[in-house]
C-alpha cells in the first residue's frame, strides 16, 4: 500500500475502493494529538462525505438530508407511518465522538474543530460517554459566537450552545429517536426543540398542526423544521420564507465567493412557500430581498475599490488560548485567510477576535475594477 495512507485504512476498505478513493482525490490524512486520521472528503458508497477512518475504527460522516419544497405533498410522500418535526437550526454541524479517552468534536468535512473540542466541556455533560463510549452525538453549533456563521440567530444572545439531534453508532445507524430523546433528558444534554409523534395517514389535523408550527416558526425569525420518522426511513428539511432572506442578507457581501445556485436556491425556496400557503410576497419583503442582493454587493464593491478587503468579524470564547492558533490554522485550510485582531483574558475564557478575508471574492471584484474582461 502507497505510504502516503495508513495501513489502518485496510481494515475498513478494499485495495481497489481505496485506490479508487486516491484517484478521485477523497482521501485526506491529518494528525491530531499523535493520532492519524484520514477523512473522506466525498461521498463513496455508504459512507457520506466527512466519514473519518482512525486505528481503531471510524465516525460516520453525518448523513444529508433530503429537502422537499412543498410541505404537504412532501410529507404525504415521505411518512406513512408516525414521525416527529424537531426544529432545524442554523449553524453548524458537530459530531463529538471520544477516542482514547478523549472526546472530540468533528467538522461535516471530517476536520476536528479545534474551537469545538476546547469547548466541549461547556457544551455537554461528558458523562454521557462514560455510559455510552460507542455512540455519536450529532448537534448543531449555534451563536454569534461561532467562528464559522455570521447570520444573527434570534434565540441565542452571545456566545454559542449546542443542540443535539442524533445519536450515531459506529457503524452510523442513527439510534432509535425516542431512545434518543430519553437519554439526552437523562443527561440533561440541551435537545432540538421538536413536536410530535404525529401521523398524517388519519386526517388532516396533524398537518394543519404541523403548518401552524411552520408559520409560527416562520414569525419567530427561525430557519425550519427536520421531519424524522419514528421508525425506518429518511428524514427531511423544510424552511421558512423568513429564513430566505436572512441567508440572503448574511451572504450577499459574497456574491463573488459563493456558486450563484447559492442564491437563486434561497428564491425558490421563498417562492414555494408562498405558493403553498397562499402567503403574497410582501413588497416589504421584496424591498428587502433586492436591498440584499444589490446595497449589500454595493456596499462590498466599494469597500473594495478603497482598497479593503471582502472580509467577516468573528467575536469568540475558548478555554485554552492555544486553541486561538489551532483555530486560524484550522480556518486557514479552507483557503480563507484569518487575521487574528485581538486575543484577551474574559473571566473563564480567551475571547478571541479575528476577520475571515474571502480572498478569491476580493481578487473577482478587484479584477473587474481594473477592467479586466471575463468570459460569462
Ligand atoms: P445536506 O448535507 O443535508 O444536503 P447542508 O449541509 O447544505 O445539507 P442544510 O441544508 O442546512 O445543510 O441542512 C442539513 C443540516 O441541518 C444538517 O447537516 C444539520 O447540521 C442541520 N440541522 C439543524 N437542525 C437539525 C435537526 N433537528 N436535525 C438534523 N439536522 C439538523
């Protein structure tokens, strides 16, 4: 085997996936504490992108989800039997699974977060592991503390939580979602809010129940809803018309950096919803919308032209203030560069202030300043 792999990774692929994974370029090999880990940085067969193979054994990448555009036609089509609606919130996506006595926490791409990992102990009580070594919890990052997102989330006021909504086991089989609700009480680990069981095959009632908490969401400045079966089955995503503008206006400052799907998605989606719910567009919401996506890029390019860079301001809490560097170098791998503003001593904490620079989105929009041309 090429020596730029670990033998490990022969215990859990064959020769011929592995040489097949190398040719696509979707294995990535990274240290952490001493330890090897290699990611998969695609989808392959039944192991989602962000799947991380390791000595002894492997965390499941997080499955994605399924998203339907019309709620009732989509849960008629999906759920015959019982299933419940959790909220789906936006941040991001966190698996902390504990290897050699220590518990990580792992990006969707398969990275170990090294500002999630410092934070761990303030997010859970670790002492679901010592029940439970094996298992998987899956959660979302929420806050304006986070050092990833930028939109504003109305329910958390500083720095960030974690809200749990999986258990995975090793072999990525999602445990049982009543069992899992049970636990997290148990633990007093902080759970996604959720409705239900309900059961649409009876009558409407249940989905007039589930529209109300959609709207209800929608009024509350909340992204959606995951619609998960009791029983075996996919899950599925569903979001607010409020959410779409609020992506819109939290991402329009990287109209060069971001694939154009990003933003005609957040209009379909907006469109849909209406369509069901007989909700007009509001010229409220339309001012809105083309005020995100035109004074927003404006206000971008300008910048630009006085010589700025297309930047974003993070604002976080560690423990550890060596987690500050691990954490810009971590966030240096994506190819946004971070400039790190201030590190400062905050009861507990490290607060840690830095700025993404989006250098790709700049070099566009400087490239267009010069007049340089483009074909399109
Ligand atoms: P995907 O990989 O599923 O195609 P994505 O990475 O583009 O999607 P989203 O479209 O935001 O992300 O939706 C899926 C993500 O939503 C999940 O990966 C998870 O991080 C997040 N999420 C928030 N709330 C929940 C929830 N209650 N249950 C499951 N996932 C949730």
């Amino acid at each position: 085997m090429s020596t730029l792999y670990p033998d490990f990774l022969e215990k859990y692929l064959t020769e011929k996936e592995i040489t097949t994974l190398k040719e696509r370029e979707s294995l990535h090999t990274y240290q952490f504490n001493e330890l090897t880990f290699v990611r998969l940085s695609q989808e392959y067969k039944d192991y989602p992108r962000g799947a991380v193979f390791y000595e002894k054994g492997i965390i499941p990448g997080y499955p994605r989800i399924m998203r339907i555009l019309h709620l009732e036609n989509g849960i008629n089509r999906y759920f015959k039997d019982s299933f419940y609606v959790e909220e789906k919130v936006d941040g991001y996506n966190i698996r902390i699974a504990v290897i050699n006595g220590t518990p990580l926490a792992f990006t969707r791409g398969g990275f170990i977060c090294p500002f999630t990992t410092d934070r761990i102990p303030d997010l859970i009580d670790t002492n679901f592991f010592k029940e439970y070594p094996e298992y998987i919890i899956c959660g979302e990052v929420v806050g304006p503390g986070s050092p990833y997102n930028t939109e504003a989330i109305p329910y958390v006021d500083e720095d960030v939580v974690f809200l749990v909504f999986d258990i995975l086991d090793e072999e990525g089989i999602r445990l049982h979602i009543e069992d899992r609700y049970k636990i997290f009480e148990r633990f007093n680990i902080q759970q996604i809010r959720r409705w239900g069981p309900f059961n649409v095959s009876g009558g409407t009632s249940d989905m007039d129940e589930i529209k109300k908490i959609i709207l209800e969401l929608d009024r509350d400045g909340r992204e959606g809803i995951v619609i998960k079966p009791v029983s075996d089955g996919k899950s599925v995503k569903y979001v607010t018309l409020s959410s779409c503008l609020r992506d819109l206006e939290a991402t329009a400052h990287l109209i060069t950096e971001l694939p154009a799907g990003f933003f005609t998605q957040r209009i379909l989606r907006a469109v849909f919803f209406c369509h069901e719910f007989g909700i007009p567009l509001s010229s409220e919401y339309l001012i809105s919308s083309a005020k995100a996506l035109y004074l927003i890029p404006e206000q971008t390019l300008k910048k630009v032209a006085d010589g700025e860079s297309v930047k974003e301001f993070f604002d976080v809490r560690v423990r550890n203030k060596n987690t500050v560097d691990e954490l810009i170098q971590h966030l240096n791998r994506s190819g946004v560069r971070t400039q790190l503003v201030s590190v400062e001593k905050s009861g507990d904490h490290y607060r840690a202030k830095f700025h993404r620079i989006y250098i790709k989105g700049t070099r566009e929009l400087r490239h267009r300043l010069m007049g340089k041309g483009f074909f399109d």
